[in-house]
C-alpha cells in the first residue's frame, strides 16, 4: 500500500473518528448493572456492515452471568465481525463496558463532549476510544480497494470491568477469537507494550459475633473489634507481599515501588455495624490481591489461610475465608513476529527512528484477555491502545483522549493489517 495515502485519508476522517466516540460515550454500559449492551451494538452494527463485514451478535447464556455475585441486568450481547476471504485470521478486541462515572467530574460523564482536542467521557480511553479507530480502518479498506493480510475479525465483548466470567471467555470458549489477538488495551501511543498483566484475587473474611444492646457490650462478642487481629495480620503480610518482584520490569512511572513489577495486597472494603448503640454481630473484610504471573495462585491462598489462623488465636468471633479470582495472570510473546511488525508500525506512524528500542513492562493491571489466552492455549497477543504518558487516566473523573490518539491507532492497524 502507498503508506503515506492511506495515513492522509484516515487524517481526514479525524472528524468523524471523535464524533463516533461521543456518541459511543453516551451509551452508559457502566457495569454493574451493564445494560444498553444491545443499544450500543445496534450502533455500531451497520458500521461495521457498511464497511464490508458479517456481523453476528453473540449473548452470553444468561444462567451463566447470573452466577456472578454483583447486581447485573440486561442482555449481554456481544458483537463479532468478520471480513474473510480464506487467509491466516487475526482478531481485534475492545470490550463495550465501562466502570461506574464516580464523582468528580466537571462535565456529564455521558455526555460526550470534545475539548482542545479531546473528547472527555466514561470510557474514553477505557476503552471506547479505540472502538472508532478500527471502524474507521475497516472503512478505509474497502474504500480504497486495500487487500488484507488477514481474514479479520473483530470482536466487542461485554463485562470485561468485573471478570470473573467475561464476554470474552464465552466467546473464545465457542470459537470465535483466532490469534492472533490485538488487544486493544494492552498499551498505548509510544514505545512500549504491556509484556505481563498480574492476576486479581477477591478474598472476603467474614467475621462472626454476637449482637447485643451496647449497653450490655460484655453479653456480646463485637464482631468490629474482634476483626482486628485479622486486620493486623493482613498488614504483615503485607509486607511481605508487597517486597516480591517479578521477572517483568514496571512501568516507568515516578513512585514506583520497584523497577520490577511488584504483588500488591489491599484491604480495601470494611462493613461492620447497623446503628450506634448495638454491638455489632458481623464485620467483612474485603482484600484486593494482585499476584504476580510469576506466583502460584494456591501458594497466594494458602498464606492468607495462615494469616487467618494466625488471627484466629487472638479472636473471640468465628472467622471464615473466600476466594474468588476475577481475573488469572496474563503474559504476551513480546518476540513474536506480530509484536515486532506491530512495533514497527508504531515507529513508522509515530515518527521514531526504525531501530528505537521498546519496552515491554508488566502491569498489575487486570485483563480478560487472561481468560481468552487460557481457553486458546496462546500467548500471542498485541497490546495496543489509545493512551499516552498523559493520558494514563482509566475510571478517573473527566477521563478524556486526544483525537491524534486515536488517529495514530488508526493508522498503526492499517500498518498492521494490510500489505
């Protein structure tokens, strides 16, 4: 392909790239609960028809995420596309939900507005923002006759920001993701590609009294104060935890703990008591646990049961422990033939050197992607995206990414995808 047409017409077509977004943005996909799956879907739907694709919209059996314990509600549909004519597959993944908005916002989280360049909304980088790109390079093909070097599919899957049982995971489990897999929120605009994402592990203490007037406190057994033992011995382990390191390096960011990726261990949720003058009967204990890939997930249960006893000893309640894992651990060939072509593209679009070496750090940021790499047995992944060194800001307020962004990763798929 002339390189430099094919980036002048998507140049033009920035316009239309921040437009779509805004009115993706204006979906609300928060999750939970997760509806308006099937709105966004019909939106997109004819696009992607129009660009030359078979669609075919894939809903998650609903017994399935009804095992999920979180307040879900609507259809989960998912969208899959496919443009085939008999050559090696590739698949390209976003995921249509988005975190809860939060508080903090200047403007309407879901109203889609564009500013200095950038359009600000729930999901804008996280992860709405690449959805127009691959749009956009679709269209591109077929309006200039390019060939392909792939049958591509491209694959908008739901519930990605709870895990547990993703959109993705039923997907790949019925066949549908081929890889490689570019993955569309495994990096961003500059020389560097997540090469590992840490696991995440939900473990939920509950911590059983006796209720009882506080007036009366001594009949009782306070479930709050009889927690803390626990909470003590979780702050040890702590410690420890937080001192390993893996073999991926970390993203060079200031503050980090470490230049390698490092496990990290949060007590982040405390539930305890009803009104001021009743001893509390039960507490919970919410702990967020991001393994390592370089750790053994039964190994990192195991320790927490020995804190646990260890806390036992010096508590009057009853204690029980549960584990749920949202996400598994998640590692990239960083040497495959479609890293280093991907690579290359982001060089040529980018404007660095071709011979400008890339880094390839670990995140304990989480992914679906985990589950998809499971289920196919792979490794072979892109990681990509819209983000910057400025514009690292997932499920914060006013969460926002520059149009040139998301012209780049336009042009960096094209690069990719067509001779």
């Amino acid at each position: 392909m002339e390189v430099e047409t094919v980036f002048q017409e998507v140049e033009r077509k920035a316009g239309g790239m921040a437009e779509l977004l805004k009115q993706l943005i204006r979906f609300d996909t928060s999750v939970p609960p997760g509806q308006n799956y099937g709105a966004l879907v019909d939106h997109v739907e004819p696009l992607l028809a129009a660009a030359g694709m078979s669609t075919r919209r894939v809903v998650v059996p609903e017994e399935r995420w009804r095992r999920i314990p979180l307040p879900l509600e609507g259809d989960r549909v998912n969208l899959v596309a496919s443009l085939e004519s008999g050559k090696p597959p590739v698949s390209i993944y976003a995921h249509i939900d988005v975190v809860p908005a939060g508080t903090g916002w200047t403007v309407d989280p879901f109203a889609g507005i564009e500013r200095d360049g950038k359009v600000i909304g729930r999901g804008a980088i996280d992860m709405k923002g690449t959805i127009p790109p691959v749009i956009v390079a679709l269209e591109t093909i077929k309006s200039l006759e390019l060939e392909p070097r792939f049958d591509i599919h491209v694959l908008l899957c739901t519930d990605e920001e709870i895990g547990i049982d993703p959109g993705a995971q039923y997907l790949a489990e019925q066949g549908y993701f081929k890889p490689p897999v570019i993955h569309l929120e495994g990096g961003g605009q500059g020389p560097m590609m997540a090469a590992a994402n840490g696991g995440s592990l939900k473990v939920t203490v509950g911590v059983t009294g006796r209720a009882i007037h506080a007036g009366l406190g001594y009949f009782g057994i306070n479930a709050l104060e009889e927690s803390i033992p626990v909470m003590e011995e979780f702050m040890k382990l702590k410690e420890v935890v937080e001192k390993r390191e893996s073999r991926y390096g970390s993203y060079p960011l200031p503050g980090m703990p470490s230049p390698q990726l490092t496990a990290t261990f949060n007590q982040t949720v405390m539930r305890a008591g009803e009104k001021l003058n009743v001893v509390p009967g039960y507490a919970e204990i919410l702990v967020d646990r991001r393994f390592l890939p370089d750790e053994d997930l039964d190994d990192v249960r195991r320790e927490i049961l020995e804190a646990v006893e260890r806390a036992r000893v010096r508590s009057k309640a009853e204690i029980a422990v549960e584990f749920q894992t949202i996400y598994l651990p998640h590692e990239v060939d960083v040497e495959s033939a479609d890293v280093r072509r991907w690579c290359d593209g982001v060089r040529k679009v980018l404007g660095y050197p071709p011979d400008t070496p890339f880094l390839f750090p670990g995140t304990t940021g989480s992914t679906d992607m985990s589950f998809v790499g499971k289920v196919l047995g792979t490794r072979d992944f892109v990681g990509t995206g819209v983000m910057d060194a400025e514009h690292l800001g997932a499920h914060q307020a006013d969460e926002s990414v520059p149009v040139i962004n998301m012209i780049h990763l336009c042009q960096e798929l094209l690069y990719f995808l067509v001779d």
